[in-house]
C-alpha cells in the first residue's frame, strides 16, 4: 500500500529563507543567484523553475531524490550558516515558494521560487557595501560576485546594489546592511534611481582615485631615475 504525503493548499504561497551566491553573466546583461550546496553547479534567476541536479528527468521535488530549491523557515537559521568560513561571502535571501513543495521540519523542498530580497553583508574590510564585485570565480558563463565598498572595488568588474536588482528583474530588492536599495527606475518613469546614482558615483570615484595612485606612484619612480 502505498502511503500518500498529506497535500496543503494555503491561501498564500509560503516563504521561506535561504543564502546564495550573486552571479553576474558573462555579457554582464543578467544577475542571478547560485547555492551553497547541492545547487552550486547551476546558477539561477530570480524567478526560476528547479531542475534535478542529477540530471535525472523527474519533476523537482522528486520524494526519493534530493532535487529542487531548499529553504529554511526562520531568518536566524539562515544567517547562522552565514558564519562559516565558506559561506561568508553568500547573501542572505528571503524567498517566496512556489509550486509543489515537501515540508520539513526546519525547511521546504520545492519547486520554483522567486526571490523577493537579497541582502548583502558587508565588505570583506568590514566597511558597508555598496556594490557586488568580481570575487575572482565563476561557473561557466557566469562570473561570482561578493560585496565590496567602493574603497575595495578598484578595476574589478563590478555593478552597484542597484543595478544588480534592475538585471535581476521580477521586483527583486536589493539591501546592504540595515538599509534598502531601491531597484533603479522604481516609482520613477524612466531612468535610473538617486541611490543607483549615489553608489556608481562611488564606485567611479573609487576607480579614480586608485588610477591616481598608480600614475603617483610612477611619477615617483621617473623623478627617482632622473
């Protein structure tokens, strides 16, 4: 005899938390998000549908099998997980569950999701982050990202918190800290958002100000041959 799960069927879609890695591809046109675990091999949008890591041809959550999104219930469960080494420069997500999904205790198993908010902890200076950088991996097509001040972005290949959530599309809000950052354009009709332009100014003040050192440093070197 065959046991059958209990079925629910909530007014509201569940929610649920879990932290990943920022991804940019490789055009820099797209932004996504890529697990820790299991999932770490296939980067994801922010409104996406789950595929058996397997490579397996079963609807994810399959019950015998490990495939489909995972989430945890509580926001402190998922930021514990931020504490490890490993994990330190992943972001925190908090997700809306959509689809068929297998509860569990701590967590949901499920089918697709969309990610309502993504919020970036801080530089690896310890200083508020206010883009997310190159951080020197990847997976094909696709390039890691982690948070970084506009002190520490230098030349790397980077995009403000804003302009992350306007490649991410479908709503996604992008936070640094306690504070929120608006996708650009929101509750404007054309053009990019005040905080938007507030962090690409820093990020190019940043840049300039590192290329003036170097040609400092230079200047240094010739008078010191001279």
């Amino acid at each position: 005899m065959r046991v059958r799960l209990p079925e629910e069927r909530p007014a509201e879609p569940p929610t649920g938390f879990k932290i990943a890695h920022p991804m940019l591809s490789q055009d820099g046109g797209r932004a996504g998000f890529t697990g820790v675990s299991l999932g770490g091999a296939l980067p994801y949008g922010v409104l996406d549908e789950a595929h058996c890591v397997y490579g397996l041809r079963h609807r994810a959550p399959h019950r015998r099998c490990d495939c489909g999104f995972h989430c945890v219930h509580g926001r402190t469960a998922a930021e514990a997980m931020l504490c490890t080494a490993e994990h330190r420069s992943a972001v925190l997500l908090d997700v809306t569950v959509l689809g068929a999904y297998i509860r569990f205790e701590l967590g949901f198993r499920y089918a697709r999701q969309r990610v309502r908010t993504a919020t970036v902890g801080p530089c690896a200076c310890g200083a508020v982050a206010v883009a997310l950088a190159d951080a020197g991996w990847g997976r094909p097509g696709w390039r890691g990202l982690a948070a970084s001040c506009a002190g520490c972005v230098r030349r790397r290949t980077a995009v403000s918190l804003a302009t992350f959530a306007r490649l991410g599309g479908e709503g996604l809000r992008v936070r640094a800290g306690g504070g929120a950052v608006e996708p650009a354009g929101a509750g404007l009709p054309e053009g990019p958002g005040v905080s938007e332009l507030v962090a690409e100014a820093a990020l190019l003040q940043a840049r300039l100000d590192w290329f003036q050192s170097q040609l400092a440093r230079l200047g240094e070197r010739g008078s010191g041959k001279g």
